[in-house]
C-alpha cells in the first residue's frame, strides 16, 4: 500500500493515472458506441402455403433487453465522468480547496466503478441467456440465428469489461492518493501529516 | 466520547449489512417449488439461473468478509486494507444484484422480442421469494455503500484534519 502510495504520488503517476483514464474513456465509450448501434434484421421462412413459403422479419435490437440499454446508458455516463477527469487534471492546474478535489475526485471514482461493474455484469448473464438459453425455463437461445447481433455484443462486453479493471486501478490510485497527497496534480494543501 | 459513538456507529453498520447480505443469501437458497405444466411436473430452483448462483456465492463471500471485520481489533493497521477491500465487496455486491436482477426482470415480464414467455405464472411462490432476497440484496449494497464512505472517513482521514 505505501508502494503504490509512493508511486502515486510521483510526478510519473500523474502521467500514467492520465493515460489510464485515456484507455478507459476510449474503451467504455466504444463500449456504449458498439452495443447502442447493435441491431441486426434477419428474414425467416415461417410456413408454406402450398409452394409459396412465407416470410417474416425479425429485428434484433438492443432496446429489447432492458439490461443493455442500462448497458449504453451506464457506459456513457462512465465515459463522460473520465472526460470530466480528463479536463479536470489537464486545464484544472493546482486549484484545491482544503483537499475536498481529491476527496471528490476518489468517491466519484468509487461510485463509477461500481457503476461499470453492475453495467458489464447485468449484460454480461442476459447475453449468457441469449447464447445458450434456458431449459428450464424453456428460453430459446438466439444466438444460433442471429450471429451478427451476438458478436457485435459480446465486442462491446469486452471493451466494458477492460473497463471495468481499468476503472479499479484508476479508483484504487486515486484512493491511495488520499493516503498522501502528492504536490504535481493539485496544489498542495499544506499536506501537514501523512496518517 | 464522539470516537466511540463513531465506532460503535461503525459497528452497527457493519452488523446490518452481515445481516442483509445473510437473509439474502439464506432467502434465495430456500427458494424452491414444484409446479406441473400440463403432463409436465418441473421444480424452479434457485440453480436453474447462472445469475442466481452468482448472486449466492458474492452475498456468501460479502457475509463472511463482514464476520471477519467484525472482529478486527481497533489499533490494527489492516484498516487500511479494509477500505479497498469494503471497495471490492461493494463492486461484487452490486454486480450480483445487478445480474440477478436482469435475469428475474425476464423472469417476470419475458421478453416478447425474443419468444421468452414469464415463469411467474406458473411458480408465484418461487417469483415472490426471489423478490424477497433480492430485496435483502438491495439493503446490503446500500449498506455497504455507507460503510465505504465510513471507513474512507475514518480511516483515511480525507479531509486532512489532523496535525502532527
């Protein structure tokens, strides 16, 4: 722990805390970007009557499940709250205020990163369904006919489970710089004692 | 006197959400019947969904974790480790509800799109006690969301209150 504080709170940890945010800004946006454009339409032949075969179109989109439009919805808000951070530690400079950034900073970090992870999971056992189905509830699997709409989502449940990590180092960093606070990504604010 | 009500507030937390996530755990796993669809008899189960048994192992880990911490003495330095561990337990704790509650949705409504018909229907005691350690689940993520703000407050002194 004082490992990981110390190397918080070097000037090289800004740098990398920067490219961190960066990777998981990119993959929790391609994330929402590739599930909010899932959608894949597919014609069947239903019956015959007679010779003539009937057709049907079926339409696979992500707003049938409401777990991936929760999926959409929460990645976008976790990639606006790394593009908030971003800005907040390249134009914000050295203003603090008796240390409540980094405070506000590491409790928004926490509560994004539960955020993600809920997102990733939830979508994660419904695309579970949707693969194999359910015998015992007699759920048919859709994914046998619907090939596309299935790899375009389990893409994006990869991007969403990098960031998932990505957001837990990201969180456990900033937590450790609570533990001291450094002097190059906000002022000092006469840091008097390290706990 | 104003540290050992912070303490023993702790405590208190702590004691709820090892009771929450408990009752959840024990509702969800008690959480079985026996129906018969036409000729066909079929038993729901709390097995039968990968996002139950899920939610069943993270609440066992969430409980057991929270024995443990019960008994930490005060002046060990693990309270440290505590914060980001209270950080894990929260991010597995919402995961698991988060899924469990996914799949009960479908459960409960189905999904026309998809040619799911609801199970509710045919096994209302098994759907109402899902619902019941669900709820039990909700309790402990808030729960446990307040102890996280409590140990970051206490243990890690954010606001950088004391002088040397």
């Amino acid at each position: 722990m004082a490992k990981l504080a110390l190397a918080a709170t070097s000037g090289k940890g800004c740098k990398i805390l920067l490219g961190l945010r960066v990777l998981a800004f990119l993959a929790t946006l391609s994330a929402a970007i590739v599930m909010g454009l899932n959608k894949e339409t597919k014609t069947f032949v239903v019956g015959n009557v007679g010779n003539t075969p009937i057709k049907a179109t079926f339409t696979a989109k992500f707003q049938h499940t409401p777990a991936f439009v929760f999926f959409v919805v929460a990645n976008v808000m976790v990639s606006f709250h790394n593009l908030l951070m971003i800005a907040l530690q390249i134009f914000g400079g050295k203003k603090d205020l008796t240390g409540f950034r980094l405070l506000s900073v590491a409790i928004l970090d926490m509560l994004n990163v539960t955020l993600i992870s809920a997102a990733a999971n939830a979508a994660a056992f419904m695309a579970e369904v949707g693969k194999n189905g359910n015998k015992h509830a007699r759920w048919d699997k859709i994914c046998d006919r619907f090939a596309t709409y299935c790899d375009h989502g389990a893409g994006a449940l990869i991007a969403a489970f990098a960031g998932v990590v990505l957001m837990l180092i990201i969180s456990a960093v900033t937590i450790s710089r609570l533990v001291q606070p450094n002097k190059c990504c906000s002022t000092a604010a006469t840091p008097s004692v390290v706990p | 006197m104003v540290k050992l009500t912070k303490r023993i507030g702790g405590l208190v937390l702590r004691i709820a959400a090892f009771g929450a996530a408990l009752a959840a755990l024990i509702v969800m796993v008690t959480s079985r019947e026996r129906a018969s669809f036409f000729a066909i008899s079929f038993e729901a189960k709390y097995t039968d969904m990968a996002a139950f048994k899920y939610f069943v192992i993270a609440n066992a880990v969430v409980s057991v974790y929270s024995f443990i911490v019960l008994f930490l003495p005060k002046e060990s330095l693990l309270w440290k480790f505590v914060v980001v561990l209270d950080l894990v337990m929260t991010m597995l704790l919402t995961s698991s509800l988060s899924a469990a509650l996914a799949v009960a949705q479908v459960g409960k409504k189905g999904n026309a799109n998809a040619g799911w018909l609801p199970i509710c229907g045919q096994v209302p005691k098994f759907c109402d006690q899902i619902t019941g350690a669900l709820i039990a689940g909700f309790v402990a993520l808030v729960l446990y969301v307040f102890l996280l703000l409590y140990s970051l407050h206490s243990v890690l002194d954010p606001f950088l209150l004391q002088k040397s």
